[in-house]
C-alpha cells in the first residue's frame, strides 16, 4: 500500500469520517492524516483512528470501476451499463410491487447532502422505506426523548459540559470510544471537581477515572435508574420548583416509585444498594449534573423504556435546560446525526417532521414538485425480516448490513432472497457479496459537503484527494440514479453540495438559518431559524422543543431481556474498541490499527473461566441457536461474573452471527446488549494442551 500519485493528495481542513465527535483533519503529506485546530478538536487532538483516516483512501483494495453479476460473478462494466441496470430492475420491481418493495438503506457516514438526495429519491419514486444505522445505534433515543421533550439529539453542548458538577455516564465508554471528548471535555472537568458516575457491566478505562462505578446486569437499567429515582424522592432532593413549573404527572410517578424497593432493585440489577444511594445523592446534589448515555443503554429491547427512566431522573433534579445538565447521547458515526436531521427515516421528513403530518408534506410538496408519501415506511431492521417477501429489493449506501445487522445469518439469507440489490460502497464487503450491481463511491477524503456531529454542529468537508479509477463521487452517483429513476431531471440538477444544502434549509426548519458561508472553517448549530443570528446551544430553556412549557414525568415499569439465561450460559454483551469501527470495512484495511488490535478477544470474569476450565489465551468457542463463533478468551476481572464482552468489529468472529431478531417495540432496535449464549474451550485448545 502506497501514495498514489496521480491522485494528487493535498492538505484541506475536513471532518474525520469515524466517530460522531467531529474532529477536523486534512493529509499529513505522508500518507497519513493528521488534526487540525478545529471547532471540537481545538488543539487538533485526534484518537488512533483519525491518524490513520487515510489509510483506507489509498487502499489497493478500493473499488475504481463499476461491477454487475453475470452467471454468479462479477465482470466490470461502463458506468453507463450499470446505471441502466439498476434503472431498469428497480423500474421493474416498482411497476410489479410497487415502490414499498424496495428498502433504500441511507450511510451515516456519508454527508447531509448524500443523505438528502437519497432519502428524496426514495420518497420521490412513492415510498418512506429509508433508514439508516441510527435505528442501531441510537433510535431509541431518540424515540423516548422526541415524545418528552420534542428533541432526540443532545440537550446541551460539550463546551457546557466541561464546567459541570457531575457527569452521570450509562451505557458508554468515552474514554475509548469518543476519546477527544472525554479528554478534552469530561476530563477537565473531572479535574475541576466534578463527579462521575459510570454505569457500566464492564470496567474500563472511562471507570478508572470514575469517583461510582455502577456494574449494572445488562438488562437491567430500569431497576438501577428506578431505585435512584427512589432515593431522591426518599432524600427530598427533588427540584421542587422545577417539577411544579416545567413537570406534569409527578403524583404518577410518585405513586409508581411508591412500590419500589431501593434495596431489591440494586439486587436485581446485580449492583450495591449503598453504591446506588451514593451515585443517586451525587447527582440529585449536584447544582449541576448531566447525563452521558450510549448504546449499552439504548441497545436493548426495553430500550426505548431506558432512556425514559434516566428522563425521570433528569426532570426531577431539574437538571434540564441549564448548562452543565440535560441528557446528552454520544452519536457513534460522523454523520449519524446528520442523516437523522435530513429525513434518512422512515417515519419523518427533513427536520424531524411526521410523514403524517399534512402541512410538512406540503412543504416538501412546494420544493420537490411531488407530495412525500403519508405513511411511515420500513425501518431497516424490520425490512431485512421480509426480505424476499414484500421487500423484494435493497439500495444500500455505502453501509454494511450483512454485517451490522442482528442475526447476521438470517440477514445474509435474506438478501440473497431479494430480486435485486445495488451497493454503493469504497470496497467489497460482506453485503457486496450479495449484491447484483455496485457502484464505485468516493471516500471522506474525496468529497465535499456538510457533517453534523454529536452536539448539533454543522461542519463542513472539503476534498484531499482525487478519486481512483473511473469510481465516482457519491453525489454524482446519487443525482444520476435520482434522474434516472424518478424522471424529473430538474428534481436532481444540482451545481454541487452547496445547491443540495441551500434546498435543505428550505425544508428543514432546523437548518433554515445556516449557509456555506456562515459555517466556514467552524461551525453552525441547530436548531438555526431563518431569523436567527446563531444556533441554540443548551436546548429546552424556557420551553422544551416541543413546543410546550412542561413535559411529562412517566411511571416505567422494567420488562426481562428477551433472550431468556438458563442453565450455565452467559450474556454476551458487544460493543466498540478505540482502534477500530463498526462492522471494521475501513479499519481493518488500515496496517496501522491492525498493528495496534489485530484480532478480538472475548473478556471473561475469572469465575466463569474457572467453571468451564478456561485459561487466559485459550480458544474458545461462543454459540447459540442462531451461531456459533470461535475466538480468543481474555480473563480479567474488568467484566462482572456472568456476562461476556466482545467487538462487532471483525468478520471473524461475527458477533452479530449470535444476536437475536427481538426487537424494541417503539423503535424497532435490536437487543445487541443481551444474548444468551454457551462459551466452552475449544476441542482444539484442549487437544493442544
């Protein structure tokens, strides 16, 4: 792997491509990346995986020409054969099913413009089916905090959060997973005297700098955040005045939290009643505190129930609307916020607006010339369930569902049962493998436009690099396939991303103030009304988004995961690591992250070892009925007895071959935090012994 040199790298200020923070970057001139001064990154401190950001734009492995299957292989193709291709079989499918056979699969990793062209093209042809990998990550969220407070993104911004009194962190791992924050931000504020309460079955390095560790049961959130509900209320430490002048149904929850158990509810959550007392009495003291929430407690079937209970805590302390407080989600891709503003969901329009609702239809209607549909469409993960049934064929942009999707068998089923799949992607990967046609896109490094990253900053990208071969910019590629297949050319006739933004801030209120211009080398932030002369930073002040002066406070009663323990199994709970991302497509091309974590581990307490004559090293063997994989086993006590831990990161082992179908009733997230699962050595390890 080498410098091209007829690509002509160059030194631009962009966004990284990886996590949800919003670092700035530009090439280092060596092949590698290197920080910028940025609005996030002030220092231009970047993680591991920034530094090494363009090792995948010069990867030996990039796609450079169209492909199209031909008796079961792939041949090359002009980029003029397989656009008509995919016009041609899409075409058909919608004439014989209509437009709701297709599901459009949207990246969080590509820009705001990207996302908005393919979303538009999606409901243009008649159908909502469009989502992306925030119905993973963070739909959940999203759905519990949009229906309190009118708002699922964060409350308040990482500047206010460095001068917190306490950061109450559940189900995340700052330090590895968002490490520019957590030293940048959390860290200072640690040092200032803050308190940090960390949530989490596993011990890690955002633990050790913790004053609480909470080991919750994974699972088990709602009896944990219930039980510190409990003792405010018990304490008198609840914000009296704030409750009775932006609160309703407080005699509800009251009379709920009457009949829990402080005592009883930390056992159940496999947790200290004491521990949970002291956190509690940390946070409702506070004259400030703010809630930190990730995946692992979004995650979960009862998800969307999680987020409402940790609501409950911040409504009653009052600790919503100030800075330094609020609840406050850490996106995981650099555009995950981004493509949920623009409209890449099912079930609203640019600007988080209903598809039920009439008049945001209309708005779009006076844009676009033609009506979005009025019913919500598919997520992604109940799409893949009818793969091959109603869903008889996929778009997927420059995303890996063969991978990240749960029950990753099922799911690679399921595609080889469409009729017709295009993928729009950098390399090929696992969902390449059932693909009929791919499209050679364009790398972070390689295009312009805009990202929004975890506290509502819009930044701008700006290119590095030339593309490779004959592949094309994901742009391009979207506005040829939006005139091809809706038929109105000028719907689609864009001068480059800026045109696409200036028709976003037409239709989505949230963005209506900002520009190209405004944003320059910093940054805007939403919600930006056309009258405006900046973004709002701290979120619910005065009123919450919602409209409303109060919001409600909620009884939640806790529900079982609903892959059920027996006998000797243990709970497989996956998650991320600093080195690499997501399903690994890019950081596992890169020589130098492979150097730093080349293989994963599964972490096992030493009792569970013990029990099943496992030694640090062996091999082992994790397998349910949906799959079984093969691993190496890291006993440690960082983890709490009963519970295993490994990435998702890697095709082998592939942990989403053990995750189940279940799914959280409201927002249709998978339980990737709870899978029961039997571990046992290996026949090979005990042979070699």
């Amino acid at each position: 792997m080498g410098t091209d040199q007829n690509r002509n790298p160059r030194a631009e200020q962009t966004v990284c491509p990886y996590c949800g923070v919003g670092c700035t970057i530009q090439y280092a001139g060596n092949g590698k990346a290197t920080g910028t001064a940025g609005p996030v990154n002030t220092k231009g401190e970047i993680c591991p995986k920034g530094g090494a950001a363009f090792d995948v734009v010069e990867h030996e492995d990039r796609l450079t020409e169209p492909l199209v299957r031909e008796n079961g292989r792939f041949v090359t193709a002009p980029w003029e054969t397989a656009l008509s291709r995919v016009t041609d079989q899409l075409g058909e499918i919608i004439d014989q099913h209509g437009p709701d056979a297709v599901e459009f699969f949207a990246s969080s990793n590509c820009t705001n413009e990207e996302n908005y062209v393919f979303q538009k093209i999606a409901r243009m042809l008649g159908t909502n089916n469009v989502d992306n990998c925030a119905r993973l990550c963070h739909s959940s969220t999203v759905a519990a905090m949009s229906e309190r407070l009118g708002a699922g993104a964060m409350t308040n911004t990482l500047d206010d959060l460095a001068e917190t009194d306490c950061l109450l962190v559940t189900g995340a791992n700052p330090a590895e997973q968002h490490p520019v924050i957590f030293r940048s931000y959390f860290l200072p504020a640690i040092r200032n005297g803050a308190t940090l309460i960390h949530i989490d079955p596993r011990e890690t390095d955002t633990t050790e700098a913790a004053d609480i560790h909470l080991d919750v049961r994974p699972g088990y959130d709602i009896q944990l955040l219930n039980s510190m509900a409990k003792v405010v209320l018990d304490e008198e430490l609840v914000d009296e005045s704030f409750v009775e002048e932006r609160t309703t149904g407080y005699a509800d929850l009251t009379a709920h939290l009457d009949d829990v158990d402080v005592g009883s509810g930390a056992d159940v959550a496999g947790v200290d009643p004491e521990t949970v007392r002291e956190a509690a009495r940390a946070y409702a003291k506070a004259d400030s505190a703010a809630i930190v929430t990730g995946m692992g407690m979004s995650q979960h079937t009862c998800g969307t129930d999680n987020v409402h209970a940790l609501l409950n805590l911040a409504l009653l302390t009052g600790n919503v609307g100030r800075p330094g407080t609020g609840v406050n989600p850490l996106r995981g891709q650099n555009n995950v916020q981004g493509a949920g503003d623009v409209g890449a969901l099912p079930s609203v329009l640019p600007g988080y607006e209903p598809v039920t609702d009439p008049d945001a239809r209309q708005r779009i209607a006076d844009e676009w010339g033609v009506e979005p549909p009025s019913e919500p469409g598919l997520t992604e993960t109940t799409a893949t369930h009818q793969f091959g049934d109603s869903v008889k064929a996929a778009v997927v942009f420059g995303e890996n569902p063969a991978v990240t999707e749960p029950n990753a068998g099922s799911v690679r089923s399921g595609f080889e049962d469409l009729d017709f799949c295009v993928v729009i992607d950098l390399f090929e990967t696992a969902t390449v493998d059932h693909a009929d046609i791919v499209l050679p896109g364009s790398s972070w490094a390689e295009k312009s436009g805009t990202v929004t990253n975890t506290d509502r900053r819009v930044m701008r990208m700006r290119p590095n690099a030339d593309l490779p071969g004959n592949a094309r910019r994901d742009l391009d590629i979207l506005t040829a396939l939006g005139q091809r297949l809706v038929g109105q050319s000028d719907a689609f006739d864009y001068d480059g991303p800026e045109t696409v933004f200036e028709e976003l801030t037409r239709v989505n209120p949230l963005y209506a103030g900002m520009s190209y211009d405004g944003i320059g080398d910093s940054y805007q932030r939403w919600p930006f009304p056309a009258d405006a002369d900046s973004g709002t930073d701290v979120l619910h002040t005065e009123t919450f988004a919602s409209g409303e002066q109060t919001a409600p406070l909620r009884p939640i009663s806790p529900t079982p995961p609903a892959d059920a323990v027996s006998g000797e199994q243990l709970v497989l709970t996956t998650g991320r690591a600093l080195q690499h991302f997501n399903s690994g497509a890019l950081t596992r091309r890169s020589e130098t992250l492979m150097r730093m974590r080349g293989e994963d581990v599964l972490e096992i307490h030493p009792d569970d070892a013990a029990a099943r004559n496992i030694e640090d090293g062996d091999t082992v063997v994790v397998e349910n009925d949906r799959g079984s994989v093969t691993v190496s086993a890291a006993v440690t006590a960082a983890i709490r007895p009963g519970v295993v831990f490994c990435t998702f990161h890697y095709l082998d082992p592939l942990a989403n071959a053990l995750t189940g179908d279940a799914l959280d009733p409201v927002a249709e997230i998978p339980e990737y935090k709870h899978s029961a699962v039997q571990v046992q050595k290996s026949s090979s390890a005990t042979e070699g012994r």
